[in-house]
C-alpha cells in the first residue's frame, strides 16, 4: 500500500488505481465509513503559545479518536466532517448508493470517497461508467471538490477529457455558509450529466478524426520526448514508454475494431496513463495516480490536445 495512504478498501476485483484493502460487496455509506477506517470527527480547539497566550484568528483541526494534529486553519474556516461527505453522496446519489472505495491519505489531513453513478452509459457502443468522487482536506490545503470520471468499462481506462464546453469537476472552500454551498453542489448530477452528453458527442467526433501511423508516431514522442541533453540512459528509458505506448495503440485487443483514428489513440493514451508502470516507482506513486483521477490526468489532457488541434 502507498506510504501516504492511511486506510482504504475497495470492492471485489482490484481498482485501476490499485490501493486499498479487498471487501466483497459494495457496501453502504455506514459501513464505508468504517472500512474506510473514516469514522472519527474533527474537532476545532484554541491554539496557545508556550506562554499559553491564545493566538487569535486561528484553530487547530483535532482528529477526535487519536488527538492528531491535522492542520492549523483560520478561524473562518468551516470543517466538513466526513460523515456529511458520505451523507451529501447518499442525498445526491439516491437511496442505497453503494461506494466503490474511500479512504484516508497523508495521516487523515486528505479524505476521499468514490461512488458509482446511478447509471451507466452506452457510448459508441461501448459501456462508459462515471464515478463521483468526493474529495476532501482537513489540514486547510486544499477545497472541498467533486469530480467526475467516466471508466471504459472493458478496460477500467480513465476518460476524463478536459472538455471546453463541460466541467468534469466543481470545487467549494471552507468558508462562508457551507450548507447552502453544499445545496449549490447539488447541481452536480446535472453537470454529469452534461458533461456524459457532452463526452458523447467528442467521442463521436474524435472517431471521425482518421490518422495516419505517421502522426500517431509523432503525437507520442510530443507526449513522451526525448530531451536534447538526455543520457543515454535517459533516453532509453523513454524510447521504452515509446515503445508501451505504441503498443497499446497498435495491439491492444479492445480497439482492434475501433480503426485508426482520434478516439483510439486518446484510449491508447489513457490505458498507458493509467494502467503502465513508472520508470521509477516511489513509495506513492498509485496514490499520485490516483490523484490524477480527481485533478485530471495532463497525459490525457495533452493528447486530446494535439488530436483537437490537428
């Protein structure tokens, strides 16, 4: 498990970001919280310096189960706790939503969940599954987000294209009134549902977009170049996620029948993003994976770029 993960559990078959711990169903928002090792408070307390003065305008947010010190915020910031998560998820998802995965990351100060969306969609002739993810800091660092993002089921390969016309994710600070921030956030599944509309049509669009072997070429040493002042091991490190990714495009079984065009290479993409390990695997690097989930992957992001623009 990455050293930054706290606690996690994901359901059944291994998820693409490939963390946490194996339950056998899909379980609802109560016990997620619990499996996910999520079912403490944090708790806002005065701060004092050595002369115990009280430092005005701040407040330290206190994991209630361990007394850990998550973060040092300002006294206008709101706590979300993670129950409300879970119960916003419950509210907007429908009765007996159940959670793919959730857990804790960097000692508690990053929590998360992921849930399936009430429905999947048939795309090209393929299933696309969305998933909301739900992410939040109890350190001040960061906001309250909400992200989108559509998995190719026959490959479990992340597509979440950065859009021009439709968000893929929306975000809300931690402070102000954060209950009707929240009734705000209730927009989301219109905005899913734009953007799955929106994601139709590009991937319609995309399949028109023939291209050449040449180009595909090209697009991956744009994607993955080779510096002028590289080593020459350096440069073989790279000529071999050439090499993967050329793979994926050219041989992967799933887009035998999809011909050679934009939407494959945006999959082939995609399944190297998310799927191909690094050249130097650090102690985190599915968490920072995952990550990429919720921010949205620059990879992908790069090569619906170049394809859009050709």
């Amino acid at each position: 498990m990455a050293a930054n993960v706290e606690s996690m559990f994901y359901v059944r078959e291994k998820p693409w970001h490939g963390l946490g711990v194996r339950v056998q169903e899909a379980p609802s928002s109560a016990d997620a919280l619990i499996q996910a090792g999520l079912d403490w408070k944090v708790l806002q307390e005065p701060i004092y310096t050595e002369k115990e003065e009280v430092i005005e305008g701040y407040k330290a947010n206190i994991r209630d189960t361990d007394r850990k010190a998550l973060g040092v915020v300002t006294d206008r910031y709101k706590v979300i706790q993670n129950q409300e998560a879970f119960a916003f998820t419950d509210e907007l998802l429908g009765e007996g939503v159940r959670y793919e995965t959730a857990g804790s990351l960097q000692g508690g100060r990053r929590v998360w969940l992921l849930a399936h969306m009430p429905h999947e969609y048939i795309i090209s002739g393929e299933r696309i599954s969305p998933y909301l993810i739900f992410s939040n800091t109890h350190d001040g660092s960061g906001a309250i987000k909400v992200a989108l993002t559509p998995i190719r089921v026959v490959c479990q390969n992340t597509l979440n294209l950065a859009l021009s016309n439709a968000k893929r994710s929306w975000s809300m600070i931690h402070t102000g009134n954060i209950q009707n921030k929240l009734e705000e956030a209730r927009d989301t599944l219109f905005m899913a549902e734009n953007y799955m509309d929106s994601l139709g049509k590009e991937f319609e669009r995309l399949r028109a977009i023939t291209l050449p072997d040449k180009k595909v070429m090209e697009y991956m040493e744009l994607l993955l170049p080779v510096e002028e002042n590289a080593t020459p091991q350096q440069k073989k490190n790279i000529r071999r996620l050439q090499e993967d990714m050329k793979i994926r495009y050219f041989d992967a079984p799933d887009l035998q029948d999809v011909g050679r065009n934009a939407y494959r290479f945006i999959n082939a993409v995609s399944d190297f993003a998310t799927h191909a390990e690094p050249l130097r695997k650090t102690a985190n690097y599915k968490e920072n994976l995952f990550a990429r989930t919720v921010e949205g992957n620059p990879l992908i992001d790069r090569a619906y770029q170049l394809v859009s623009a050709a």
